[in-house]
C-alpha cells in the first residue's frame, strides 16, 4: 500500500506547476527508496546531475552519501532519499522561502506514508525546514549538526541533522564533520538495532 501512495506522490511531483521552479527544470526528482524505510534523509534541491536523471544524490555528493551510508552498515536501497523541493533551482542556487513553503507538502505526504523512526536533514535548508515545522528551534547547521532530536509530543520519529555532501566538495573540513556525525548516528542505529 505504502509503494502505491508514494507512487502517487511521485506522479504529482513530475507534473507539479506550483512555484516557478518546472519552469527550468528537466525532470522533477520525487525521491526513491524503500516505501518501508527506518529513515528518510531529505537534502535540499535537486542538482544538474539529478535535474538529468530524475533521482536524488546522483553526481559526486550522492557519491560521497552512499560512502557514508554504507560506512554505517546501510545502502541506497535500505532508506528513502529526497529533498525539500523537488525541483532544481537555477544555477543551483538556494531555495527561496516561498518554493520551500510550496513544495514541503510533498515532502510531508513522502514522510506521512513510510512513518521513519528517523529523519536525517542534509543540510541547513533542510534542517530548518524540519525543525522549524515541527515546532524545534534551529539557528544554524554548524550549532546543530551531529545532534540527535528525540521526538516530543506523541511523535516517534527522531530528527537528527547534518552537513549536506556537497559541501564537502567545497570545503575539506565539513568531510571530516560529516564523517563523524555519521558514526554518532551509526551508534544510535546501533543502539536502536536498526544496523
């Protein structure tokens, strides 16, 4: 049932009108995975390799994602992958506020249907749109990542919030960070026996 829902979603996000962004897209990038999956990692936007093929974390930061799941005992296959907005910003710059506020409802419907235990925010975009909407405070990434949220409220699902890959590309540093944010979090798996 679950993969049927998620199809839909899928269906609605490639003929999507919304906000300006279909207007310089080439494929929209719903987002992939198990329909079953533990845990959902949601980076920002599509980037020109995904833009091309319609899957997200395609190009050289998907690369270096898939390293990090799969130093933690995970796979592509075993988690859900997608974004805040579903459609690549020009020149991929960052999202603006009222794209984020238009595409998000995707994103809810994606996290409605597979319930995760976890959220993994890719970045600050993502970040705070996740604990912002979910009534967390956030500041920046730099303050919040490596940090692992604990649901309130009747929730279960834990937020826990990162660099996004592609910033590795750019800066040495945030390789080092991402790696070790990712063992904390390998831990936590652990720990909950979901690795």
């Amino acid at each position: 049932m679950s993969e049927e829902l998620l199809a839909k979603v899928a269906s609605d996000v490639v003929v999507c009108t919304k906000c300006d962004l279909w207007k310089s897209r080439r494929k929209a990038v719903p987002g992939e995975g198990d329909s079953r999956a533990k845990i959902i990692l949601v980076g920002e936007g599509p980037g020109e390799s995904e833009d091309r093929e319609g899957k997200p974390f395609v190009g050289a930061a998907g690369g270096f994602l898939e390293a990090l799941l799969n130093g933690i005992g995970l796979d592509r296959k075993s988690v859900f992958i997608t974004n805040i907005v579903k459609c690549r910003p020009p020149k991929n710059r960052e999202p603006r506020p009222i794209e984020v506020e238009t595409c998000t409802s995707y994103l809810e419907r994606q996290i409605n249907i597979i319930k995760p235990d976890f959220i993994i925010a890719l970045g600050k975009h993502s970040a705070a749109y996740v604990f912002q909407s979910r009534g967390i405070p956030f500041s920046t990434i730099t303050e919040a990542h490596g940090k692992l949220v604990q649901p309130e409220n009747g929730r279960r699902t834990s937020i826990f919030s990162t660099f996004h890959p592609a910033a590795t590309l750019y800066n040495m540093k945030y390789k080092t960070e991402l790696k070790e944010d990712f063992e904390l979090l390998r831990r936590e798996l652990k720990h909950r026996k979901l690795v």
